[in-house]
C-alpha cells in the first residue's frame, strides 16, 4: 500500500494529471469501459443484491455516466481563473485563483450502491486532475471485485487502482498520507477515518447517514405524499442514505395516508414482492437479523413477511408507533418505514432537533411557505419539498450532509471544487513600492495607513509618555 501510494505520488508530481485534455481521457476511457461491460457489472451486482440489469443500469450507473458528460462538457469552465479585485495596501497588484488538484486521493465507498457510490466522487477526483485510490466495501463482494477486475485491468495503477479488503486493510491503508480523502458510510466509521485523517491534517469530505424524517401536513396531498414515500422507502430496498427513515403523519389524514402507502406498494410489486423488479435483497444475514428485530409485530399494517433464505424482507409500515420505539432508536437502512401521529406541527420539529442532523428532511405541504419556515428551523443536509430520494441525482446542485450526517459536499462542480485546491495568486509590479512598509514606523504614519487599508475610523493622536491615545 506504501508503494502504491508514493508512485502515485510522484505520478501526480510529475504533472501527468494535469492538462485538461489528459482528464478528459481519463473520463472518456472510463466512460468506455463501463458501457462495455455493463452486463458484467449487472451479473456481479445480481449475486450481491439479485437486482435486475434494468436496476443497475438505472440506479447504478446513470448517474456517473451523467457525471463524466457533464464534467467533460464544463471541466474547461470549472478549470479557469477566477479574477479578484487587489486592495490599495496591494497595488497595482492583479489578484485571481485557480483551481489545482491536490495530489493523491483516498476514496472508500459503501456496499448499498456499490457503483454508483464508489465511482461518482472518483470520477470528480479524476476531473479535478488527481490520483484516486479507490477503496469499496467487502460487503459487497461480487460488485467490488468486478470494479476491481475492471479498473485494475484498464488504467495504470499510478493513476486509478481499486484496492480490496476489510477493516484491518482500511485501517492500513487510512494510516498513509493522503492529499484529500473521501468516505461514504455509517457515522461510526467516520468517525474513525476522521480521527485516522487528523494525523496528518488530511481534508476530507463525509457523506454519512441519518435517520431522514419526512413531516405530511394536513393540508399535502395525501395520495402524492404517499406515493412518492412509498417509492423513495422501496428504492434498493430501503438501503440507501437517502431513503426516508420514518414519517411524522397529521392525525387528520393518518387513514387516508397510511392506505394510499398500501395501495401504492401493491401497485409497484403487484402482490408479489419476492419477484418485484425494483426490490432487490438484503445485503447480507447480520443486516437481515438486525431490521426483522426492528419489526413490532403489533404495529405492522402491511408487510411483515419476510424469506431468511433468500435475504429477503417485503416492505413494511409499522403504525401508532412512538419515539421511545427500538426502530426510532437507530437509522433503518431497509424496507420498514415507522408511522408516527402528531396534531401539533410543533412536536415533530421538536423530536427531529433532538437528534442528530438527518442527511434529508422532506416535507410534505401545499403551503410552499410553511415548508421554507420548517427547512429554518430544522437543521438537516439537505431538503426536498413533496418529493424524496430524488434530490441526489441532480447534477446541477451539491448533495452533502452536515453534522453526524456528514461534512463537504459534491456531484458536479461541487465535487470538482471539493477535489481541488482554490490557489491564490498576486502578481505584482516593481514600479511602485509602499513607503509604509518599511521602518521608521512613525506614529503619524498611522492615520494614513488606516485610510490605505479602507479602515473608516478618526485619526487619532498619541501622547508618547502615557502611552494612551486621546482623540
């Protein structure tokens, strides 16, 4: 890992990553190697998840073809200097920054959506002109050799390598020094790549969990509300940072709420869900374990079922339940989505600053003021108003957490900029020197350097032998 880290290094040293045509290489080939083997990728994701080609090509892999195209579409724009007004204690100085990578980069990813999560903010490293040491998670065994098989087999190591292995690897691997690293999982263990980070004063960016609640006002369209819930809660399962955790419903539209969620999952897997297309199988039996524990037998409305020998669990709503509940304990990371009844808004907004900052927060309400007036008092990552999951995919804006739900942010410029350096630049003439500068440093000078440095203040005149000002 030593080894691999310094030629990379000296890689990086040398400028091989540097010009902007060599990037946009980079991200074409890329680009081409995954389009190639699709079916590839599709038949190792189907033995970690049984998820279907459709579902890794739509959830897997759309997004970082979206990523390359528009980071070989607007690298030139992200890449160029920014100019900046010089002050006067500078003139005539011209002043700008340029964006610069910073060297050899770190990136662990998680086994819920182990492309798409591994190969996005590597592919905004690669953009920002660095070296990337891709990490992804064991857990998904068969989808993590494939991108190994893949990107070790297409690019030089000293650029782009993925390195397999469990927590003793990573644990060698994080004691390295890296130039920037970025890690997407659990808040536990970012903790632990934070604290491994400060060692050497390594920046990075998080993108951890949370525990997302989505508030349904009396006044949101029930049927909406309910299907767009539904859906963001079966996307992969449940198993995704975005999903919604748990749902705080008005006690005036609870019914009406919790039957449209019924009906709209029987619509998506039309009464059979072992066979449904979009659900895709739990990960692995620790998991499985964990989330039929989180199950309260008496609260289920639908669902509950669940085949140990397939991984599978159908989804489920869990009603009446309560914040004291084993299931509000922990973030879900699966297909049971916990109902919860409130007739004062007030009390929601309280339970959820409580806790630790959610990744997302959706509110649902036809009253787009009401929904802004939440978003100020409710920390959270981010927000979407009558929609979920969706906010991820929007390559024109960032997607970052804050908090236990992470730090920095990313996807488009946002991950070119959080993989680059904003270097600031001064150039400056040799016609002109400021006198100020230089001793004898006389009190007299000191009103005419306040008035130089934009300081609005009176002069002020200094007796010597007190040693206090008196204006």
């Amino acid at each position: 890992m030593h080894s691999l880290v310094e030629n990379q290094r000296r890689y990086f040293q040398e400028g091989n990553t540097f010009p902007l045509e060599v990037r946009k290489e980079i991200l074409r080939k890329l680009r081409t190697v995954l389009m190639k083997n699709e079916r590839f990728l599709a038949e190792a994701i189907y033995k970690d998840f049984k998820k279907s080609f459709y579902l890794t090509v739509e959830n897997e892999l759309s997004l970082p073809y979206g990523e390359i195209n528009l980071a070989l579409k607007k690298m030139n724009r992200w890449a160029a200097p920014k100019r900046f007004r010089t002050n006067l204690v500078n003139f005539p100085a011209s002043s700008w920054s340029v964006p610069v990578p910073y060297g050899v980069t770190l990136v662990i990813g998680p086994w819920n959506y182990p492309y798409m999560l591994n190969l996005v903010p590597a592919i905004s490293s690669l953009a920002a002109g660095n070296t990337v040491i891709l990490k992804p998670s064991e857990v998904a065994f068969h989808s993590s050799a494939a991108l190994r098989e893949l990107i070790n087999s297409s690019f030089r190591p000293e650029l782009f390598h993925v390195v397999e292995g469990d927590g003793p690897q990573t644990t060698e691997l994080l004691k390295e020094k890296f130039d920037k690293i970025f890690f997407t999982g659990s808040t536990r263990v970012g903790k632990i790549v934070m604290k491994a980070a400060s060692n050497n004063l390594t920046p990075l960016i998080l993108e951890l969990g949370g525990k997302n609640p989505a508030i349904v006002l009396p006044d949101a369209n029930v049927k909406r509300a309910a299907q767009r819930i539904m859906w963001g809660k079966m996307h992969n399962n449940g198993q995704a940072c975005v999903s919604p955790d748990h749902v705080y419903v008005h006690r005036d539209i609870k019914g009406a709420f919790l039957k449209e969620l019924k009906n709209t999952a029987e619509m998506i897997h039309r009464n059979d869900p072992l066979n449904c297309t979009m659900l895709p199988r739990v990960i692995n039996e620790k998991n499985f374990d964990r989330l039929i524990h989180l199950i309260d037998r008496k609260k289920v409305v639908f669902g509950g079922n669940y085949n140990k020998d397939a991984l599978f669990i159908e989804p489920t709503v869990l009603k009446d339940v309560l914040e004291s509940d084993p299931i509000m304990k922990e973030e879900v990371f699966g297909p049971i989505l916990p109902v919860l009844e409130f007739s004062d808004s007030n009390v929601p907004l309280k339970h959820i600053q409580k806790r630790p900052v959610p990744l997302l927060l959706y509110i649902f309400t036809r009253n787009t003021k009401m929904a802004k007036a939440i978003t100020r008092k409710v920390p959270s990552g981010g927000v979407m108003i009558n929609e979920t999951v969706l906010h991820f995919i929007n390559t024109n804006t960032h997607f970052g957490g804050l908090g236990e739900s992470g730090m920095g942010s990313y996807h488009g410029k946002a991950g070119f900029e959080g993989f680059s350096h904003q270097k600031m630049l001064i150039n400056k003439p040799n016609w002109f020197e400021l006198f100020l500068k230089y001793p004898p440093y006389k009190l007299g000078r000191l009103s005419i350097f306040r008035a130089v440095i934009g300081r609005s203040v009176r002069f002020l005149w200094w007796r010597s032998d007190e040693g206090t000002g008196k204006e």
